[in-house]
C-alpha cells in the first residue's frame, strides 16, 4: 500500500527544476558557477552562436517560426530525401518500412 501512495503523491506533486546554470542578477551580482554549470552555460552560448538553438528571451515567437525551424534543421547538412531520393521519405517508425512486409 505504501508504495501506491509514494506514486499517487509524485502525481500531485509539481516542482520547478532549477536551470542549467545561473544568469548574473541585478540584485544579487554576479552568479557564482560551478564547473559543471560553467560547462552547459558554455555550451548553450555556442549553440546559440552556432544558430543551433534559438536564443531563450521574453519575445513572443516569431510569425515565420517554422521556417525558422526549417533553417535551422536543414543547415547542418542534406535530408534524408536528399540523401536517398528513391525512398518513400518521410519518417518511418521502427527499424525501416521494409522491415514490417518481410
């Protein structure tokens, strides 16, 4: 019974996870970073500066955000209609369409 309990409580209980790393306050000066958090501060900035990811700002998003999104998928590299052109395209759940008939 205790252990029905434990799961009917995770289901009502909501938490806020904290972020990845600190940003630096205007109250509270600058934030003081582990290594570990100094290293996915380091990470995210490239990838933003890579266009890998959007900035995270307080903006609503833009009118052509999936074009936006489009861009930033195909800018690293062909599809894979692009790289195969003869497959039926598209995303196939699974190993493979092939592999459902054989």
């Amino acid at each position: 019974m205790g252990m029905i309990l434990k799961s009917i409580k995770k289901l009502f209980h909501t938490t806020v996870p904290a972020p990845g790393y600190l940003e630096d306050d205007y109250w509270f000066g600058s934030a003081v970073l582990s290594d570990r958090q100094m290293t996915i501060k380091e990470v995210y900035e490239h990838a933003v500066s890579d266009g890998q990811l959007l900035p995270e700002d307080d903006t609503l998003e833009p009118k052509d955000i999936h074009e936006t999104i489009y861009r930033i998928a195909t800018s690293s590299g062909k599809t894979t209609t692009q790289l195969n052109p003869t497959s039926v395209g598209g995303w196939q759940s699974g190993s493979g369409w092939g592999n459902l008939y054989d």
